[in-house]
C-alpha cells in the first residue's frame, strides 16, 4: 500500500482554488508556470509533477537521491521512513514519488529494498537491519525468513563465523559431523562412506596399518617399514622396542621395490680364509618397474607403463596424460589393473590409501620379538652379530655385540669367541675386530714381534727397504736406494746418483759421498774406484780444471790426463810456465817439456800449452829463450836474433838479444847502421842521432863509429857526410894546405902564395 505524505501548505492548496488564494503577497508555491504566463494570472499554472519539487512557480527540480521521494504537488523532497523504501523501484533513483513498508524476508535501508543475506534472516515487515542466523547448527540461505537446523550427517558452511552459516553439506568420507560442524574421524579410525555423525565413524583400522585423522580406509597407511608394528586401531606406528625385532635380516622376501639375485655357486674368498654369504642378496627393481608385494622373483618387478613412472620402485605417480610428462594431481594408479585412474574428489586423493600391501609384509607389521643370542636386533630387524665381533646375550641392541674379534685372530658371522680362529702366516694378518684374515699389501711387511700365526699388524716398509707382499721386509740391494717408505721391489727408488755409493739398505740416491780425488763413483756404485795414475778423478757435472779445489767428494767418473797436463793421485795438474804437455796420460812433472827457443808457454790461469799450442814470441820486439813463458821485451840499446844467430828471418821467433855496437842504434829490436852525417863512438845506443852530429871539420859517411878529419884543402861546416874541396890550385905547396882551417868555406880563401 503506497502511503503519501504531504506538506500541510501544499494540501491547502491542492483543496483549495489556486485562482482564488493569490494575491500579489503569497507566492505561488507546489506550481510551475509557464514563462510567457502573466504574473497576476494562474492560468495554464499546473501542479508540480511527482518525482519533482517545486519552491516557486518557475522552479521544478529532481526529487533527488533514493532515500527521497516526491508526490504530487511537492515544494520540498520528502524524508524516506526508516524501515521503508521509495518506489517506483524499477524507475529513476533521483525521482522517486511515494514510499513502502519493507516486506518480510527483506530489510530496508536508506530508501533501498534488499533481499535478506546470506548468513542472515528477516522474520518480520518493516526491518531495516538482517538478524545473524545464529550457531553451526543452523544456517541461512539468501532471502530466509528464519534459520534452517542443520540435518544429521551435514555441517554448516559459509559466512565470517559460526554465527552466519549460509549452506550444509553432506561430511565427506573421513569425517563425520556433529552440530553442524566437520570434524576429522579420529585416529585409530576410518571413514569410507559421507555423511557419518559418530566419532566411531566407519570403525577402527586394521592390524599392519595406521589411520591418521580423517583416514579414508581401514587400511589407510602401511605400518612403514621393519622399525615399526601397528596393532589394530593404531592411529601411527609404534618403534619397535629395543632389542626386539619384526624382520629377520635377508632371511624373509624381499621387500616391496627389491629382487634376490642368486648367488654364483663357487665362494667368494678375501684372502687364504674363504667364506660364503649367508644368504642371496636383493636388490632394487630395474628402472621404470615397480614391485608393491614382498617377493624374491624378478618376475614381480612390473613395468609402470607409459602413463605412470616411479620414483621408489614401489608405487607408481601417474603422468597427466601419456606424452604431457608431468606427475598428475587428479590421478592415481591401481595396481591391480596397472593402469591409471582419475578422481575428482581432492580429498580422496589426498587420503587415498596404501591397501595394496600384504598383510605382515615388511611394510605392515604388527608384532615383535625379542632378540636371541649371537645376534643384534636395530630399528626392528634381527641380524647376525657382524664378523669381526662376538655375541654372547640376548636383547643385544649393540651392533657391535659382546665385542671386537682379539688381535691376531678373526671371527666370521655370528662367532661366540673372541679368539675363534688363529689369523694363518706371516703373509696375513689380523688386528682387532677382523672377520677375516687379510693379505698383507704390497710395499708392507707383517709385525715382525707376532708370532708367525698371529700376526696383528702391518706396516709400511721403510725407507731403504722393500716388501714385495710376503710379509717380509728386505734390504734395497747395494748400489741402489730406497728414499720412500712403502717401496715393492728390488729396484727400490733408482740408482744411486753418480759421485756417490750405496751399501745395502741405503735411503738416499745421495748416501755416502765418493771420497776424495783419488777415488771416483759412477751411477749405482756400490763402493768407490781408485782413480788409475796418468788420470784425475771428475764430475759429468762439473768441467774439471787443473789444481780443481770443488767438489772432488763426489766424482763420478775418470778422465786420461790431457796433453798440456800431468795427473797424479787422481789430481790434474797444470804443465808449469815455460813448459809443455807432450803426451796424454801424464803422471810427473817431469813428463812437462821446456818450452822452445822462440816461443813462449803459457799456464794457468791460461789453457796449458802443448807443443802444437806454443805461441811464437811475437816480432823483433820481443824475445823468448828456451822455457819462456811470456815474451822478454828487448832491451834499449840491444837488438834480437833469430835460434840461428841470424837477424834476418824468424822476426816472430826471436831468441836472445845482443847489445848495439858502435856505428849502429838499435830500436825495437832491430840493428841500424848510424845514418850519414852521424856518428856512434859507443855501443847499447838506441837514438837514431847515434852518438851525435859529425863535428865541423870531420865527416861521418853511415856506419861511422869515430868522425874523419878532411883531407887538407877541404872543409866541413858540421853534420857532413863528406868534406867539400876548396879546389886549391897544385901550385900552392902541401904545407900551405896543411896550414889551412878545415871548418868552413871561408877556410878556401885562407892561404897565401907569395
């Protein structure tokens, strides 16, 4: 029903004439007027529309927003109630003309019907909020007028808490519901159908497998392995005590993933004492195949097939599809079938079960057993106390049982003394905690302190021994040496180095040095060698000079003396100055020739000088008499001779030097006669002046030792050669000439005839 409301100025004037109730003081109100219309007169006015208001005649304005309305006649927008709504609702928000009560199953708000929410219910007309619905044991769809109650088997869903429920749904398997809320079936348990209401839920898992909350089916979860046993109603495995045990060690089927693999029929030894493994060993399935039941035969090892693959060896994942290799999350493989298969249902995938393990499998046990003697029982399996070791108790936890086998001897599996069989011979041993003997390695020798039968240790050979394996150890033979420990055979590390020499059992290629010079020692010397007299001892390492002062300790080898030397105790010594070699293989000074006439020798520092090597004295300059070792230099005043007396020829073999005579100089070895106008009254002279220039009144032709007087009637003014003749005629008489001076030209003029 539509409920209008007007203002009491607006219903006097749709009651009353409009024409009749103006004047020109009242405005015109709840009208509007056309614009050509005159003032004073009403006519065509019309009343103000709904949907609109009008404050004066010229004014008609939009209602305005949804919690306004406008009827007809309208000077101002109408306040909406609370707990109605305008309408037309189907119309304009901005042009509303009447309100309405809210309807049940509604509720009304600032001008706007809504349909109840979800979570929510409204039991009454003219409600402006939704009531909450109320606990998990009801809930509220859309548009409800009062909550629901959850049905037995269902629990509640939706909204912000337990308060607006909006939907029920059945529990899924692994639940059960109570008072509208899912709850997981409790461990120990199992569900397998939906709609389940009891925490007995579908009952209690069965023995070998444990059910975690929510657990799908009563065989949920395989127990896990030998380490633990599930009784029925285990809600997760139990460890198996210590000292118990489910499995006995390679004695039952392998287990899911594994295969046995027959043994070869002969046995396998690890050294003079054989022994048989105790039982044929299983190992993993080969890849791509899966084994999910316990079994020895291969044959159970089946392959996945192209749309599954296997990372364990006992389950196989499902691909996607056949070519999209990627591990499916809606899929799962049946094993039974071998094939693949999709579930919908997230939460049956997620708990789908492992029901394809047999019961008291490896993987479903459900009792233990205490351990018996000469064994160990870990983590649920039963094994023999290891070789090596001795067992004498039950419940024995401890791998390593009563004990480690004594030193000396070995004890196979499941041995009851520590002393159970005497470890062989010297080429075996046995140190604590041997389950077998084992044969001494190459390059080691067995304790030397044991007895031959129980030896206890090896150990590395030493240096400057080797041990080929026997248990022995030997000497490195002489003239080689052993420098490593660990050696094999007689060869040891090499030779022993050349200067040196090595007794049996040396550890260094460096052992003892040789001596001393009279000895040498080549490569693998096992004593040094007298050096032979005419040789000297020498290193291929070092170049040998004579009078060497080095490393004469350590040589390696003998050398002929060389010509140019003689040697002696094994020394080379230098031929002296002024003498040479002549021979090789010289053993005495005496066998060093004097150096001949006209040559000179060299020593050292030099090289010796051989008779081919004498170096010829040099020019006239130099002289060498017999057993020179350097040239002499001649004296001032002398001059040189060849070794046949002679000046001329062999100038570069000069032998002796004779003193100038008079009428000659001599210079760098050579003999001149004095030059004309010159004279040499002594000997030994060496100017080329001689003694000095011929005096005036003498003459001095070359070769002069003592100046001429000239003949009368001549002269000589100094430094002639000859005297000049005055031409005095033969008329004047001899002892005027005699009278005459002889020491200028004017001495021409100086005679008288009259």
């Amino acid at each position: 029903m539509v409920t209008t409301t007007l203002v009491p100025a607006l219903l006097a004037l749709l009651t009353t004439s409009a024409k009749g109730l103006h004047n020109a003081e009242t405005p015109l109100r709840g009208y509007h007027c056309k614009e050509d219309t005159h003032t004073d007169v009403h006519e065509p006015c019309v009343l103000c529309p709904e949907g609109f208001y009008c404050p004066d005649k010229s004014t008609m304005t939009k209602c305005g927003s949804v919690d306004l309305y406008c009827p007809l006649g309208s000077v101002l927008p109408t306040q909406v109630s609370e707990g109605y709504f305008t309408i037309d609702e189907a119309g304009p928000k901005d042009t509303r003309v009447a309100q309405q009560k809210c309807n049940i199953g509604h509720y009304c708000e600032a001008g706007e019907r809504k349909v109840c929410p979800k979570g929510h219910y409204c039991n009454a007309t003219g409600m402006s909020q939704p009531l909450v619905c109320g606990d998990s044991t009801v809930f509220c769809r859309e548009g409800s007028v009062a909550p629901q109650p959850v049905e037995k088997g269902f629990f509640s869903v939706g909204g912000s808490s337990n308060a607006t429920r909006e939907e029920q749904i059945i529990a899924p398997k692994g639940h059960f519901a109570k008072d509208g809320i899912l709850l997981d079936c409790p461990q120990g348990h199992y569900g397998d159908t939906p709609g389940l209401f009891t925490d007995d839920c579908s009952g209690i898992c069965e023995a070998g497998w444990y059910c975690p909350p929510a657990s799908l089916h009563l065989r949920q979860v395989a127990c896990g392995g030998e380490r633990h046993i599930c009784p029925q109603g285990s809600s997760s495995p139990q460890l198996v005590r210590d000292g118990y045990y489910t499995t006995i060690f390679n004695e039952e089927p392998c287990r899911p993933g594994k295969f046995r693999v027959p043994l070869p029929e002969e046995e396998v030894g690890v050294s003079s004492v054989t022994e048989k493994l105790s039982k044929d060993s299983c190992i993993s399935c080969p890849t791509g195949s899966h084994k999910p039941v316990s079994g020895d035969s291969a044959s159970l090892c089946l392959d996945c097939g192209s749309r599954a693959y296997t990372t364990d060896g006992i389950k196989c994942e499902c691909y996607q599809t056949a070519t999209e290799k990627r591990k499916s999350a809606k899929s799962f493989y049946d094993w039974t079938s071998g094939t693949c298969n999709d579930i919908t249902n997230e939460d049956e995938l997620r708990h789908f079960p492992d029901s394809f393990h047999e019961p008291g499998g490896q993987f479903t046990k459900s009792e233990e057993h205490p351990c018996e003697a000469a064994h160990y029982c870990k983590d649920g399996i039963r094994y023999k106390c290891a070789g090596g070791t001795y067992g004498d108790k039950e419940t024995e936890v401890n791998s390593a049982c009563s004990g480690p086998c004594e030193a000396g001897y070995y004890c196979p599996e499941a041995s009851s003394s520590p002393t159970q069989h005497s470890c062989g011979s010297v080429d075996v041993f046995c140190p604590p905690k041997s389950s077998s003997p084992t044969y001494v390695s190459l390059g080691y020798y067995s304790n030397e302190s044991d007895p031959a039968d129980t030896k206890t240790s090896q150990h590395l050979c030493p240096p400057g021994y080797y041990c080929p394996g026997d248990g022995l150890r030997y000497q490195c033979p002489a003239g080689r040496y052993g420098a490593s420990s660990g050696l094999i055979d007689d060869a040891c590390d090499g030779e022993c180095k050349s200067g040196y020499f090595c007794q049996p059992g040396s550890t260094s290629p460096l052992q003892s040095p040789c001596g001393n010079a009279t000895v040498y020692c080549p490569k693998a010397s096992t004593d040094p060698i007298l050096v032979v007299d005419g040789y000297y001892s020498a290193s291929e390492i070092y170049s040998i000079t004579a009078n060497y002062a080095g490393p004469n300790a350590t040589h390696d080898i003998q050398r002929e003396c060389e010509v140019g030397y003689w040697c002696h105790d094994g020394i080379k010594y230098y031929c002296p100055q002024g003498t040479y070699g002549l021979e090789n293989g010289s053993n005495n000074l005496k066998q060093c020739e004097p150096c001949e006439e006209g040559f000179y020798c060299r020593s050292q520092p030099a090289p010796p000088t051989t008779k081919e090597t004498q170096v010829e004295c040099g020019d006239a300059s130099k002289y060498c008499p017999q057993g020179s070792a350097e040239p002499r230099d001649v004296d001032l005043g002398y001059y040189t001779l060849n070794k046949f007396g002679k000046e001329d020829g062999l100038e570069s073999q000069r032998t002796n030097q004779v003193v100038c005579p008079p009428g000659y100089y001599c210079q760098d070895g050579l003999r001149f006669k004095c030059k004309e106008g010159t004279y040499g009254e002594t000997s030994a002279l060496f100017d080329d002046n001689c003694s000095g220039f011929c005096p005036r009144g003498y003459f001095c032709p070359e070769n002069t030792v003592h100046p001429i007087p000239c003949s009368p009637g001549s002269y000589a003014s100094g430094g002639a050669k000859e005297c000049t003749s005055c031409e005095v005629p033969l008329t004047v008489p001899m002892q005027i000439k005699n009278s005459m001076c002889r020491n200028d030209r004017s001495c021409c003029f100086d005679y008288d005839t009259n």
